[in-house]
C-alpha cells in the first residue's frame, strides 16, 4: 500500500509515524509550547531527531469548544513557521492540520506535501477542488459538526456503518476531483463518547473494504485519561497501549505528541509480526 507524496511513493507496509507540531496556546496538550518560530523550529529537529515520518503542523485548535480562527488568522500562524522549517530542513514532509482551502493552498505552495483535514471538506466548500487541484495526499476524517458542536452529535444508527458510509460518498466526491491518494481517519474523539470512541478502535480493520491507508490519532486523548481517572500528562502509556492495538487492527500511520516512543513501540510490534 503506496501514496505519492512530493513525487516519491510511501510504503506503508512498514507503520509510519505522524509527529505532532502545535503552534496554537490552546491545544488541549501542549497549547503554547511551540507558538513561536524558535520554539517551532526546535521541536520540529526534535521530531526530526526521534525519526517522525511527517509532520504535521496545526495552527488552530480542534479540542471541544475550541476558539475558532478565521482563514486569515490561521495563516499568519502556520506561514512563517512553515517557511522556516523548509529553510532549515528542506527534506522535512509536512502535513497541515486545516479545514481552510486557502490555508492548505497557501502551505502546500510553501513546501506542504500533504493535506489533514478535520471536517472532511464540510467546512469549506472549496477544500476538494482544491486538492484535487494542488495534487497532494489529504487526510479525509470522521466528524459531525463542528469542534465547537460535535458534542451534541453523538446519536448514530450504528457508528460503524455511518462512518463506512460517511467515507464511501466522500471518497466518490473526492475522486471527482481527481484526488487519489487519500488516507482515512475515523475521528477519535469527534463527535463521539468516550464509548463509542473503543468501539470504533475494535472494528477499525472494518474499513479496510476502501483499501486506503488507515491514519489514526489517539494520542494523549481524553478517551485515554478520562477512562483512567489521570491527567493528560500521565497518559503516554495509555497512548502507547492503544496505538499498539490499533496496529494490530491494519493501522498504518500514528499521529502522535511522543514520537520516539511510538518508533520504539513499532519497533516491538514488527518483532511480532
């Protein structure tokens, strides 16, 4: 299983590793740590540095009730962060965490190789086109609402087929748009109870029937530290034990905070194999 990123074909037959560059104060992790260029790039040769295949770079919040920027605002966060990246590490692949077409154009235009959409394209209309257009992989998620709303959408006939559902009429939507190489999400943590979050870790080799990479992000999730009665910061080994799971069910990228521990983690998990 392949995807064409910057021109050069990705096997995932190997599990990759998504490593996680906030650049906002509020992200409900490590809100604040990176919202400077200096700090930005010091982590991003951290990432580099503990072997993250990409990453991915979010200039807005997506928590629950997370403050909302406009396409403008997000810009003039992620811009100059990834301009200086790409100055410093040219052979960096990035992804930008974004429901704004014009902020994925923009990013892709300054060395972005892939796109990681939340909303699916519901929260601009322009966002297919768009990459149809710019020709790179784009990360198609599971939500309902908004960060904002998706708590109140929760009720499914049944979350497994919906979701199946929800990514066979958008990946037909995206191929209109000449969008090949897309990478499935199923949105832990969106629009979803802590419930419903494990069912949908047990049954995601379900969505296997799309032949896609699978891209999951559980990482320090509330679905983890909620369950445990810990905090956020205690839940790195929750972390790991679920990401292990969800290797075992046909995973094939881990977007995490703690990329060295999850190389090691895939590590063990390929002596399994």
């Amino acid at each position: 299983m392949t995807i064409n990123i910057s021109g050069s074909l990705v096997d995932f037959n190997i599990p990759k590793v998504a490593g996680i560059l906030n650049i906002t104060e509020d992200s409900f992790y490590d809100g604040g740590k990176y919202s400077t260029i200096e700090k930005a790039l010091k982590h991003t040769e951290e990432l580099i540095a503990e072997e993250a295949d990409f990453i991915d770079i979010g200039g807005q919040s997506t928590r629950p009730g997370s403050r909302f920027l406009s396409e403008e605002d997000e810009l003039s966060q992620v811009i100059p962060v990834i301009k200086a990246i790409k100055k410093k590490f040219p052979f960096v692949k990035l992804s930008i965490d974004t429901f704004w077409s014009k902020v994925a154009e923009e990013s892709v235009y300054e060395g972005v190789s892939m796109i990681n959409d939340i909303s699916g394209g519901s929260m601009d209309e322009k966002m297919f086109e768009t990459v149809g257009r710019l020709k790179v992989p784009y990360v198609l998620m599971h939500m309902r609402g908004t960060p904002q709303t998706m708590g109140t959408f929760t009720e499914y006939n049944n979350l497994i087929l919906d979701i199946n559902y929800y990514f066979s009429k958008k990946i037909s939507e995206l191929k209109k748009f000449g969008v090949n190489d897309i990478l499935l999400d199923p949105g832990f943590g969106f629009s979803k109870t802590l419930e419903q979050n494990y069912e949908l870790l047990k049954n995601i080799d379900k969505f296997k029937i799309f032949n896609l990479p699978l891209y999951i992000g559980m990482s320090r999730k509330s679905m983890i530290y909620k369950c445990l009665e810990i905090t956020v910061e205690e839940a790195l080994i929750g972390t790991s034990a679920l990401n292990l799971y969800a290797l075992q069910k046909g995973a094939h990228i881990l977007r995490v905070h703690d990329v060295k521990e999850a190389k090691q983690m895939i590590n063990l998990w390929k002596m399994l194999k």
